[in-house]
C-alpha cells in the first residue's frame, strides 16, 4: 500500500513544509480581504414592485400606519420590502412580489385606502401615491450570515474534537479540529486570492469544506486504531503506522462522487459560483485530509509513544524500587526475628 501512494506517503513527513504553504495561503488570503474584501457578486432578480411615496412624513407612527393601510390591502404574495427616505419629511415604501404579478387592481385598492385615511385625519400626511413596475434588485449576502457561519465551523470544530479525542486519543481530537478549521479557512483564502466572485452560496461552501475534512480524517484515525490491534503493528513504527493508514482511496472516491454531483450543480443548479467554490472545497478538504492531517498526526502520534514509554519507563523504575525496598523490609523482618 505504502509504495502505490508512495508520493502521499512522502508527503506526511513533511510536516513543516506544509505548515509553513498553509501559513503562507491564509496569511494571503487574509491580507486580500481586508484590503479588497471578497470579490461579491450581487445576486440580481427581478420583481414586480409596488411603490408608495409619500409626502409630508414625519414620524415613525405615520410610516408605521402607511404600512399598515398598504399591506390591509395586499398582505398576500410580499416576498420583501423597504423603506428609503427621498427627502426630508418624504418617503418611499416598496413591496416586491413575484416577477409577473398582476398589480393593477392591488394599486388602485392601495391608493383608495391611503387617500380616504389622508381624507379622514386618521393618517396625518400632506399625500401618497401609488405606482407599480419591474424592478432589479441586488441582494448581497447580510454581514450576519458571515459571522453565524463563524460561529457553526467553531461549534462543529469542537464537536469534532471532543468526539474524535474520546474515541481516537486527544491526537486524533486534535487533527480533526486542526483539519475541520483549516479546510474552511484554506477555502476562504483561495476565494479571496483567486478573486472568483462569491455570492449568497458562499457559506455553504465553507461548511462543506469542513464537513469533507472531518470525514475524511476520520477515515484514516479509524484505520490506524485498527492497524494498532494488529500484531504486524509491534513491529512497526509511528510513521509506518501512519502511512499504512491513509485512506488514499477512500478519500478520492469521495471527492470524485461530491465532484460529480458539483458538475451536476454547475450544469443545472440554481448557483454555479457555489459549484466553482464548491470544487476548490473538496480539493482542499483532499489535500488536508490526505496530507496536512496526517502530517500533522505523525508528530502527535510520535509525541503519544514517547510519552508511554517515559509512564512505562517510570512504573518500570518505580516498581523495581518498591520490589527492593519490599525486599530489604522482609530481610530486616528475618534478620530482626533470628536476633
């Protein structure tokens, strides 16, 4: 197995190497979207829109009760609205519904309604009026959803730490989390550097990274535990274990599948900027699930062994001294018995 992925195999004992590119492209990355941001696409559809500008509008109760009066009249079919200030004291409300909607009648009922509250005082304005059209609209991705995507990576990574320690050691914890936050943040670099534009999808794209990277470490923590029950593994070393173990196979057939379906997505699905980032995610959850994880194991693994061997060592020590200690008792006791 060693010597059909001889380059993979190679490639774990260069931990720094890999260390140091990683640094390399997030430090990139990094600097890139602070000074250029990521390359943000606008999400451009289009809509029927209703508009409502009204004059006169001075406080919050009266843009409060337009609304009301408006949406008395068309509550069903709003996808979205806004509010915008024209000038001062005037106002403009839009309600947008699907492209095509019929909003001839909807207009007339608005304007009946605004104009008979203007009549009656119950809404004190000087007028408003109502028009429709088709209108494009960008909607980019709220800066919320950002820091929401932060916050799920930071859960999942600790949830994968604490159950890969428990069930691989804590250098098994430790790789997964290093792998899970890594692939997402490797992603966001290369999307930043490459300048691809990004657009509403672009989370998901991080969490898929993520999700790859932990499965697919997890794959190679599972083989070595079960290399490590085997007699063939007493006689072989940390670094023999590692390599035996990675799941060269295992991972490439899981990034040729999740690549297929990506193809499927750029062909048919709703964003093909999520299927572009989407493919440099599996490459990337590749590379650190088959590479920089387990470069990043071997030492942990290495650094385990050392430290049984000094326990090993020590109780070995600590036993002999108790054995002699025991004896020179049991010899005082005979000695102090025959006197």
């Amino acid at each position: 197995m060693m010597s059909k992925n001889c380059c993979v195999t190679k490639a774990v004992t260069k931990f720094r190497l890999w260390a140091v590119i990683c640094a390399v492209i997030l430090i990139a990355g990094i600097v890139v979207a602070a000074v250029f941001g990521l390359n943000k696409t606008a999400d451009m559809n289009s809509y029927s829109v209703l508009t409502v500008r009204a004059s006169g509008v001075s406080f919050d109760a009266q843009s409060e009760k337009i609304d009301e009066l408006v949406t008395a009249e068309i509550s069903e079919g709003i996808l979205f609205k806004s509010e915008a200030e024209i000038s001062t004291a005037e106002k403009e409300y839009a309600y947008y519904f699907a492209k095509g909607t019929d909003l001839t009648a909807a207009k007339k009922d608005v304007q009946d309604s605004l104009t008979k509250a203007i009549a009656d005082e119950e809404l004190l304005i000087v007028s408003a009026w109502a028009s429709v059209g088709e209108e494009e609209v960008a909607r980019n991705t709220p800066a919320l959803y950002a820091g929401r995507a932060v916050i799920a990576i930071a859960v999942f990574t600790v949830l994968a730490f604490a159950y890969t320690a428990l069930r691989y050691k804590l250098s098994g914890g430790i790789t997964t989390a290093v792998a899970v936050a890594l692939s997402a943040a490797l992603t966001f670099a290369l999307s930043a550097i490459t300048r691809i534009p990004v657009d509403n999808y672009i989370v998901a794209v991080y969490g898929v990274a993520a999700l790859f990277a932990a499965v697919a470490t997890v794959f190679t923590l599972a083989k070595t535990r079960a290399l490590e029950k085997t007699d063939a593994a007493k006689e072989m070393s940390e670094e023999e274990k590692v390599q035996s173990s990675l799941s060269v196979k295992s991972v490439l057939a899981l990034s040729v599948a999740m690549l297929g379906a990506l193809v499927l997505v750029l062909a048919f699905g709703p964003s093909r900027l999520f299927a572009v980032h989407g493919m440099i995610a599996v490459v990337v959850g590749a590379f650190v699930s088959l590479i920089a994880a387990p470069s990043l194991y071997l030492p942990l693994k290495k650094a385990e062994a050392e430290m049984k061997a000094k326990k090993a060592r020590y109780d070995y020590k600590k036993g002999v001294k108790v054995a002699k200690k025991e004896e020179k008792e049991e010899k005082a006791e005979v000695s102090a018995e025959n006197e």
